[in-house]
C-alpha cells in the first residue's frame, strides 16, 4: 500500500502528466463555456472546432496556405536569424556599429506590430509583408542573444587558439561555435514564436493569395465560427511542431558540435609563419606595458639564450606572466619590441584551455597537421604523461591534474622552437610532478622558458635562474 502510494505521487509529479492534465482541464473549461453560451455563432464546442480541423485537413487548399505561410515564417526568421548573428559579430568588433543599432532596435522593440505592418504597407508588397514582418520582429531577439554570447565568450579559448596558429576557419567551428550556439538555440526558441505570430498577424491584414491569415480572415468575414476555431487550434499546433523541429535540431546540431573528435579531415592545418633564422638573437627591447594606470614593463630590456632553460621566479604581480604573454604575441607591447627572429612558440598557460567539447587526445590533435603521423605523435605524448586510458574522455571527465597533463601533452606535441611554460605543473602530486618534469625535460625544443614560484622545480628544470621584481618589472639577480 505504502509502495503504492509512492509510484501515485510520482506519477503526479511528472510533467507529462501535468500537462497532460492542464490540457484536458481547459478543454473541459472551453466544453463548459459552449454549454453556457449555446450559440454556435459566437462559440462551438471542442469536437465541433477539432472536428471542423479534420475536414480542412483533407483539402489541398488547407495544405497549400499551411506551407505557403510556413515557407514566409521560415524566411523571415532565418534571413532575420543570420543578420541578427552578424550584426552581433560587428557590433562586438566596432563599438560605433553597437551605438548606431541601440536606439533602432530600441523602436523596434517597443512598437506595436500592427503599426509596423500599416507602415510597411506603403513600400512592400502583400505578398513580401509577413517575411518582413517576421524578420523584424525577431532581428532584436536574434541580436541580443547573440551579442550576450560574444560577451560571455571564453577569450582564454580564443587565446589558446591563437597561440596554436588556428585557421580563422577552424577557430570557429572549434571555439567559437560551440560556446555560440546555445544562445542561437535560445534566439531560436523565442524567434520563432514570434515569427510565426507576426507573420500571421500580418497576413491577416494584408490577405494574401495563399496564407493561413488569409482563411483566418475570410472564417471572420463570414462568420464561419467553426472554421475560425479550427484554423486558430491549426495555428497553435503548428507553431508548437515548427518551434520544437526547428529547436530539436538546433539542439542536435549543438551536441554534435559539443562531442565532435577531429578525423584527419579536419586535422589542424596551420597558419604559415616566418622561418625562423637560427643565428638570430632572442631579445627583448625596452619594453613598456601598461594596463591602465598600472606600469608592468617600463624599458624593460632582456637577452635570452639561444638555447637552454631558464626559470623566472618572482612575488605574484611582479608581471612574469605578462613577460611571457609578450614573448608568445597575445600582449603587443606600448613600447620597445620583442625579437625572436620568427621561431615557433609553444605554451602551457596558467589554465588547461582545453577544447571543452573534444576528448583529451583530440584535443591534442587539435594543433598537429593532418595524418596518421599526428595520431600517433598524439597516443604517444597521453602514454608518457600516463593518460592512455582517459585518452578519449572529454575534459570534463578528467580530474584537475589529468586535464593539466593533456595541456602539458599537448604543448610538447605541437613542438617549435620555444616553450613557455606558465607554473605547468600546479595541482600535481610530488610524484606526478616529477614524472611531468622529465618528460617535459626529454621532449622540450632549444629553448624553454618557465614561470614557477617552487624554487626546488626551478633549480630541477631551469640551467639559468632569473629573480625579477616589480611592477614595473625589474631582474633582480640570478
């Protein structure tokens, strides 16, 4: 009895059920009302107006204004869709562009749609309204979606990207769509519903030939009540499918976005860069950086070995960090220049920045050139850091030191000529560390550049200690 009375209220509990029992209670409401009213022509009944929807349903008529009405829909928020992505991508890009739409979209926005059909009527055709309409109704939401997600972007992604000299190609179908298309899924979701509204508001005022507003307005004409209801239950129905179709696959989309491995296909190819001269000296040249009020680098010069390993210990704030962003060209300087004669740069940053839709070892993947060479180059880097296993396991089902190793593993893999290295081995255990330290050491290219605030790592790994103070940042000794 008590087990019974459990499953009950589970039962209850569901929203399938609630629904389901919402929709039967407003039917019984509607039933209600036509017994009260009993006059056909101002209510009929359920059955009558479900009925009369049947009827309708076996004309090609009935399918012919359905699909010519979809068809406007869909243009309207698609072409409203892909402007409100681009001018959201603009905007990002020039703040002049974000002030210019802000008050456009504003009226937009607070105008009555029935005042924008009128308006309209003077320059568009009957037949080109309802996309019109539909396009400007959902252009603001499509905007401010999107221009929500550019602002909650990952830049550290963006960065990573950069650094592993991504395809502007690659970077968005690696970095930029997936973050992205939540917020498209979202615009769709509410887009759609009011493209459809407006849409049919419109062809209910302009009638075109073919159109479901057109046989809504024709059922008022002539008071064809049953029909009234019939079409408005159709309209209903039909703007649930669209809206769930359109969204399920929008969602689809996402997940294959969110879990795609890459095939050699789709394999890094990178950006060309300058060959690098191997006689030519690394320097730093009086630098200055500021961020704001605050001097990071001021005249800052420094000299760096052509090969070897040198560890840069200092208090936190002092601008190692900054020193490296410089180095790896995510910084430009305010003054002075940094020369490093063309070399390839690799790094292990303060964070993972791994990919968070691929798994560990297409995430190494994701900065080698296509090939069977690059799988392998990739199985090899996850067996020394010991990841063999969690190779093909998203990041998110790696603890914190398995998701460090991979970005370790993956700076090694893609090699070059310099490898910063950004405190590389926080959060591991003693003995993880050590393993880490010597595969790094076995693996690293010439030159090695590493920041880290454990003086005994420093003196394992590093053949040339440097002290710095700062800000502005000083070498204080070695």
């Amino acid at each position: 009895m008590k087990g019974s009375s459990i499953k009950h209220n589970k039962i209850w509990e569901r929203k399938w059920f609630q629904r389901l029992l919402a929709l039967v209670f407003w039917l019984l409401v509607w039933q209600g009302l036509y017994l009260l009213v009993d006059k056909e022509f101002l209510l009929v009944s359920p059955l009558q107006a479900f009925g009369r929807l049947g009827e309708l349903a076996g004309r090609a008529a009935f399918w012919s204004s359905v699909l010519a009405t979809c068809l406007r829909v869909m243009a309207g928020f698609l072409s409203a869709l892909l402007a409100g992505i681009a001018l959201a991508f603009l905007s990002a890009r020039f703040s002049l562009v974000k002030a210019l739409l802000a008050p456009v979209l504003g009226v937009v926005r607070a105008t009555p749609v029935a005042s924008f059909i009128i308006l309209a009527l003077i320059w568009i055709s009957t037949g080109q309204l309802p996309v019109f309409i539909a396009f400007l109704m959902v252009l603001p939401m499509a905007y401010s979606n999107l221009s929500a997600g550019l602002e909650h972007l990952d830049r550290d992604l963006v960065e990573m990207a950069r650094l592993f000299r991504f395809s502007g190609r690659r970077t968005l179908r690696l970095v930029y769509l997936p973050q992205l298309m939540p917020y498209v899924t979202a615009a769709s979701t509410a887009g759609l519903g009011f493209a459809w509204k407006s849409a049919i508001a419109a062809e209910v005022i302009v009638h075109p030939a073919l159109s479901i507003g057109k046989q809504i307005w024709g059922a008022k004409i002539y008071f064809e009540i049953a029909d009234l209801f019939a079409w408005t239950i159709g309209v209903i129905l039909f703007s649930v499918f669209i809206e769930k179709g359109a969204v399920w696959a929008l969602k689809c989309l996402e997940r294959r976005l969110l879990s795609l491995g890459l095939s050699r296909r789709e394999s890094h190819s990178p950006q060309p860069r300058q060959v690098a001269s191997a006689g030519e000296p690394l320097e730093l040249a009086h630098l200055t950086k500021r961020y704001g009020p605050l001097t990071v680098l001021e005249d800052f010069s420094l000299s760096l070995p052509l090969e070897g390993a040198v560890a840069l210990m200092g208090p936190s704030g002092c601008g190692k960090t900054t020193l490296l962003r410089l180095l790896a060209g995510l910084e430009q300087p305010d003054e002075g220049a940094v020369r490093l004669g063309g070399r390839k740069i690799s790094m292990v940053f303060q964070e993972d920045r791994l990919l968070p839709g691929l798994t560990a070892k297409a995430n190494v993947l994701a900065v080698l050139p296509a090939g069977e060479k690059s799988s392998a180059l990739a199985d090899e880097v996850l067996s020394a850091c010991g990841l063999s296993s969690a190779a093909h396991k998203l990041p998110e089902e790696l603890s914190g030191g398995m998701r460090r190793r991979v970005a370790v593993a993956r700076a090694i893999a893609y090699g070059g000529d310099i490898l910063l290295l950004d405190e590389p081995f926080k959060g591991l255990d003693e003995e993880t560390k050590r393993e880490m330290e010597a595969f790094v050491a076995k693996n690293r290219p010439p030159l090695l550049l590493q920041v880290t605030h454990d003086r005994e790592e420093a003196r394992r790994m590093a053949d040339t200690l440097l002290r710095l103070e700062g800000p502005p940042l000083k070498v204080s000794g070695a």
